[in-house]
C-alpha cells in the first residue's frame, strides 16, 4: 500500500485516519496505535511524519480553520443592497462545509479546548482572526449605513459565540433541525441584530429577499 501513495498522500491519509480515530475515542483515550490500526500502516510510518497524536491533531485543527477561513467573502465595497446576500452566502458555505464533517464541530468546539495553554493560544488566534474579519466587515457596514452604530468588538463576539453554538448544539442534538432552517435562522439572528435603525422599516422586505430566491430551489426539491 506504500508505495502507491506519495509523501502528501500518505500524509493525508494518515490525518483522515487520526480524524476518525479521534471521532471514536476522542483525543484524550486516542492512541497512535489505535491510528495506525485505522490507517493499515506500520508504526514508523506514522513516525516518518508526525512525533505524535499531538502533531497530527494540530495538523487536523489548522487545516479545518483552513478551509472554514476559505469559506468567507469579503462584503462589497459599494453596495449596500449586496450585503444580505453575501452575508447569507457565507452562511451557506460555512454550514455547508460543517455539515458535511459534523465530527470537525466536536473536535474544535470541544476536543481542542482546554488541551494544554500552548494549543489553546493556537485556538485564540485563529478565533482573534475570524473575529477580525467579522469586525471589519462591521466597521465597513457601519460606514456604509447598513450596520448599526456600536462597539463593533463585542457584536463581534456575540455572533461569532451565537454561530459556533448553533453548530455545537446540533452535534450534540438528538433531534437535527434542517439545514434550510439552520441557514435561515443564523441569517435572520444575524440581519435582525446589525441593521441600522433606519433600515428597519426594510427588514422583512431584506429578510424575504432571501425566501423568494430560495422558493424556486425548494420547488426543484
């Protein structure tokens, strides 16, 4: 098996084994034997690219906040009428992505929280990352007269901590709401919690926007 895999492959492979193994056990009673059993590879071949489940957990969490981060647009410059849809455009493919790897929602909302303060200083600045994105979209807004005025830090923070629970609570969930009705309802929490006050008599036209667009999709099944 070996040979027909490449450095970069036998690497990936081994990442998606970890991350199965971890989904099984959790980090904490996951061993790198119980990874290479999940992979079909001897032990030092896992040595040949990782010195152990910590590295190769790390490399799990930077590339998931690799690809959440791919998921994100920048809100245009220019257009106030654009913003609803962009916003919910990166709803989509953030849920859409999450979805797909529900066992990556477990793992950065609970597995790598509270591992040892070096891995949780990984997580901050990822999260300080994304909370900078979201603020410069804010202040952008708020030049634009389509967010409300505000400390755009602590907005912020309540809709990064609003959106990541929603996920989690789904995880954890014995009854699983639709993903239509997930999109919708971030989408609404969000628009309803940042627009200016003199776009509100606007808002359900805003919010129905997004229910017409969605009504020929819903038809189509």
């Amino acid at each position: 098996m070996g040979q027909h895999l490449d450095k970069e492959q036998r690497k990936i492979q081994l990442m998606q084994a970890a991350l199965a193994a971890f989904g099984k056990k959790g980090y904490h009673d996951t061993q790198v034997s119980d990874i290479i059993a999940q992979a079909k590879v001897a032990r030092g071949t896992f040595y040949l690219y990782f010195e152990g489940k910590r590295e190769i957990f790390e490399a799990i969490i930077a590339q998931i906040f690799q690809e959440i981060a791919g998921q994100i647009r920048a809100l245009p410059l220019d257009a106030v009428d654009q913003i609803p849809a962009q916003i919910m455009g990166n709803l989509r493919r953030i849920t859409a992505l999450l979805m797909k790897n529900p066992l990556w929602i477990k793992l950065v909302f609970s597995d790598a929280v509270g591992l040892d303060s070096e891995f949780d200083d990984h997580i901050r600045k990822f999260y300080q990352l994304v909370l900078d994105y979201i603020q410069r979209g804010l202040r952008q807004g708020q030049k634009m007269g389509f967010v409300r005025e505000g400390d755009v830090g602590v907005l912020a923070v309540c809709l990064l901590g609003a959106v990541k629970e929603v996920f989690y609570q789904y995880v954890l969930g014995t009854e699983k709401p639709a993903i239509r009705d997930i999109e919708r309802e971030i989408y609404t929490f969000v628009i309803t919690g940042i627009i200016h006050p003199a776009l509100r008599g606007g808002l359900d036209a805003i919010l129905g926007s997004i229910e017409e667009a969605e009504a020929p999709k819903r038809a189509r099944g």
